[in-house]
C-alpha cells in the first residue's frame, strides 16, 4: 500500500503534518515532513479533526428516502417498509448501502452501526466503499417465528467476514416489542458465546415503556438487564423515555445508548433522550441518524446541531450541553463501545477528516462551536480512511455510478427514483 502525507494542517492551533504507514497513523506533529515517494496532500492550513461515528442507521434505507414520510411510526413501518422490504434482494442493500456510505463520507462520518436486511450485501459495500461498520440484520420473531430468527441470527454471523478490518458483526434484535422474550434470552446467550454486540432500538416511544410495563412489569432497561441483554457490549438506540433509575442501571451496565434527535423529531415521538440526567449518570452516549426513511439525511454534523439544540430546549438551559461535550459524542468519544478509540494520536488508525481551509464558517471563533452551531456536512473537505483517500475536494469517488445503480434499485423497488 503506497503511503499517505499530510502537510499543513491546522491542530489545536498549530500547523501540523501527518503520515500514514500501513493504515496507521506513523508521524504527527508540527515538524513532521512527507517521506520520498509518499501521495501528499497539502492541507493549507485546513483544520484536521477527528472523523464522526454514526451509532444507529439503516444504511440501506436511502433506497425508501422521500417515500411515505409523513406517517406516524407503527402504520410508516406496516404499510411502508415492511412489505416493501420483503421483496429486497441482496443487490438492493448493496447499491442503498453503497449510496449512504456515499453521503457518510461526505459529511465526515467514517464508521457506522447498522441494522438491516442482506447483511453480507451491506459488508461488501462498507468494503468496496472503504469505511467502517458494525453490522447485522434486523431480528423479528412475530407470530411466533422463533425458529425463523435463530436460523437469520446465525445466517447473519455467517454472511458477516470475521476477518474484514472495516467490519464488526453483531447481533441486532429490532426491538422488545418485536421479538419475544425467549427469543431475546437465546440472542443474549448467542452474543455471549460469540463475543460480539447487541444492537438493539430501545426505548423510542412512549407507548413501548407501557407496553413493556404492562407486560413485563417493569421498564425497558430492567427488562432487557433481567433477560442478560444488558452489558457493555450492548447499544441502546434511541433511549427517549429512559427515567433515572434506567440510567443509572445502564451506566452500571457499562452499556451505551445512542441518540437520534432528528428521527425523533420526524415521528414525532414527543421527547428527546435525557442527556444531562445520563451525563449525571456517566452514561455512554453516542449520536446517530437512524435510517433514511425517518431522518431522512445521513449527515451526522447536521443532526449535532439538532442534538445539541433539543437538549438546550427540552431542558429549557443553554448549559444543557457544552459544544465540546457534543462534538466528543459525535464522534464516539464517549462510547468506547462505538470504537473509536483514541483518533489523531500516532498509532491510531489513519482515520480523520480535513474541513474546507476557508470556509466562512470556520473563519472566526472556537472550532468546537463553530463545529456544533456553523458547520454542515458540507464543511467537510477530505475524508480519510486507514490511510485512503475516499474523498477530496468534496468529490467523492465513483458518486455518479453509485446514485444511478440505487436509483435503478429504488424503481425496481416500487419506490420514487430521483426526478420521479
Ligand atoms: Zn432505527
């Protein structure tokens, strides 16, 4: 693998210049030079910050972008997606996913969980698209399917390359109200035998904690905890509802949970996740899209904005959250489940971006807040990966190929294409 070399980019005030060897990140600091031979980028004083971690999507999703988005979430889901996504064949996932992998790269984010159907299909493309993923498909055991979700739970683990360094498997129950207790007890003990995550969405509306209430007894957090799926290898997606004594288990659990403001906002489920109780509570929290059926972008710097600004408001503070606190949550820094372990140091993976060298956005003030409050995807000028150059410019490689193949598998789908 030939070797990549930063030259000056600007690093907590500093210019700085950067290489990579062998994926990782061997120099960095103001006196390092490109060695002989090396692919140089000239940075031009453009900031260079960490890449964001997307912590819950349905890649594949963008294929339903634009279609039926006005709905509340149970008929959206019923009359929507499910039936369309029984009719989806592995090259559907692999072009929606190659798209969204896309639209990542173009606004920073670099790694991302998923859940969804074909997960080898979405591998391939994490791959071919050169990013990161956690990924598996969506278990559901409705109508007493039980057998159906353990043969799809190892399928998944199966179609999943052990060895790819872009991918993690896991496990990814869809939710408490889709798959059955025992069912959620079996997933519990397959992830332990095989040492792999639980992705699951927990939490999302009201009427869930009072289902889980009514049935169960107690809330979502302890009911998953008295099933054994509460760990630290576990992510919580969504996590609105969760009261004070569910925070406080799940940091004693050293679980994470990701929030989702804007999909929230989009299906309305009518609050946020609690962040300054699970500050409090030294919760792991990470930041997510969701899919693009209910965001319906996948621009994570976007949705910091949001996150940052529901929390101000829903807690009716402007202390609620610091710039710098969302930023580190954006990009995993609050999760070490989310891996994204300690980016920008030598050693680490050569995983960064570099921002537009002039924007106007940038131009006056604290990076952090402008980060948070000014910037977009958009901002984003060069996406690296393990040493690759995926984007520069903001021209991402092989776009124009990528968005024709989905759109010809959204058409084939029933669903709107561009234009349509
Ligand atoms: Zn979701």
């Amino acid at each position: 693998m030939s070797s990549l070399a930063v030259t000056d980019a600007l690093l907590d005030g500093e210019l700085v210049g950067l290489r990579c060897e062998e994926g990782r990140i061997a120099a960095l600091g103001p006196e390092v030079e490109p060695a002989p031979g090396e692919e140089v980028i000239d940075a031009g004083g453009a900031p260079l910050v960490p890449p964001l971690v997307n912590g819950h999507t349905h890649a594949a999703m963008t294929l339903f972008r634009g279609s039926g988005g006005d709905l509340p979430l149970m008929p959206w889901l019923q009359e929507r997606i499910w039936p369309t996504e029984a009719k989806l064949h592995a090259d559907d996932v692999y072009w929606g996913t190659r798209l969204a992998c896309a639209e990542m790269i173009r606004s920073g984010t670099t790694r991302f969980w998923d859940m969804y159907w074909h997960p080898g299909a979405v591998a391939r493309a994490v791959e071919d698209a050169g990013i990161r993923a956690a990924v598996g498909a969506p278990l559901f055991d409705a109508n007493g399917k039980v057998e159906e979700l353990r043969q799809a739970a190892l399928v998944s683990l199966e179609e999943l390359p052990a060895d790819a360094p872009g991918v993690t498997p896991t496990l990814t129950p869809h939710s408490i109200y889709t798959v059955s207790e025992s069912s959620l007890r079996w997933v519990a003990g397959l992830a332990a035998e095989r040492e792999v995550p639980v992705h699951i969405h927990l939490s999302e509306t009201e009427s869930e904690v009072q289902d889980c209430l009514a049935t169960h007894g107690v809330r979502p957090a302890f009911y998953l905890d008295r099933l054994g799926l509460l760990g630290e290898r576990t992510l919580l997606a969504h996590g609105v509802w969760l009261d004070h004594a569910e925070l406080e288990l799940i940091a004693e659990r050293r679980a994470t949970v990701v929030a989702n403001p804007v999909a929230n906002m989009k299906l309305a489920v009518g609050g946020f996740f609690p962040y300054p109780a699970a500050r409090a509570a030294r919760v792991a929290v990470g930041l997510g899209t969701d899919g693009a059926g209910s965001n319906d972008a996948l621009d994570l710097l976007a949705d910091l904005k949001l996150f940052a600004l529901t929390q101000k408001h829903a807690a009716a503070d402007p202390t609620a959250i610091a710039a710098a606190d969302a930023w580190a949550i954006a990009t995993g820094a609050r999760a070490p489940l989310l891996e994204a372990g300690e980016p920008l140091t030598v050693g680490a993976p050569a995983d960064f971006l570099l921002l537009r060298a002039n924007a106007p956005e940038l131009a006056i003030g604290e990076l952090a807040s402008n980060l948070v409050y000014a910037a977009g995807g958009a901002t984003v000028d060069t996406t690296v990966v393990g040493g690759r150059v995926l984007m520069r410019g903001g021209e991402v490689e092989g776009l124009a190929e990528i968005v024709a193949r989905a759109a010809e598998r959204a058409r084939g789908l029933g669903l709107s294409a561009a234009g349509a």
